[in-house]
C-alpha cells in the first residue's frame, strides 16, 4: 500500500504564499502523473496542476502564473507553491499519484485565504 503524506496547509492572507508538500512512500520515478487537486465547499473537484514522468506539467486555469509544481526524485516529493493566493483558492487540498496499475490519494490539507 502507497501513502501520501500532505503538509504545508494553513491559514493565509489574501496575496501570500503557501507551499505544500507530498510526500509518497514509494519512489516517485516510475509514476505516470502526480500532482494536486482541490476541492471546496458545495464544489466538484477540480484539477490544480500535475507532473508526469517525462516534467510535462499542466496546471488549472485559475491557478496558471500564480501556482508552480515541481518535484524531487530523491525525496519522492512534490511540491505545490501557491503565490498571490486568492479566498477563492481556499479548498481542501490532496495530493494524487498515479503508477500503472495503481492510483493513490493523500488525505488533504486545508488551505484557507482569509483577511
């Protein structure tokens, strides 16, 4: 069984900075996609960004120029950092990771924008 461990959540003011971490138990050279999404209250899901094994990356369009994925290979980490953070990003946050034969979600961190 994979894990996800999600960190980096909290409360933030409206134009800060969060980053958030993902953290898999496994190595994340082989994965298909990685990546974050997000959902709010009354909301559906909704895709934040994603980085497949080749760095190929793609991001929300509510989030592209403000948020950037990347990851570590060595640490089987990914990380989300969110700039210029807006109310309506507030959402709960997971990380999913896809490997053939296998797709796996954290349990999510909230990210709350707030004055």
């Amino acid at each position: 069984q994979v894990q996800l461990v999600e960190s980096g959540g909290g409360l933030v003011q409206p134009g800060g900075s969060l980053r958030l971490s993902c953290a898999a138990s496994r190595s994340i050279v082989s994965i298909v996609a990685m990546g974050w999404y997000r959902q709010a209250p009354g909301k559906q899901l909704e895709l934040v960004a994603t980085i497949t094994s080749s760095g190929t990356i793609n991001y929300g369009d509510s989030v592209k120029g403000r948020f950037t994925i990347s990851r570590d290979n060595a640490k089987n980490t990914v990380y989300l950092q969110m700039n210029s953070l807006k109310p309506e990003d507030t959402a709960v946050y997971s990380c999913r990771a896809d490997w053939i034969g296998g797709r796996y979600w954290g349990q999510g961190t909230q990210v709350t924008v707030s004055s």
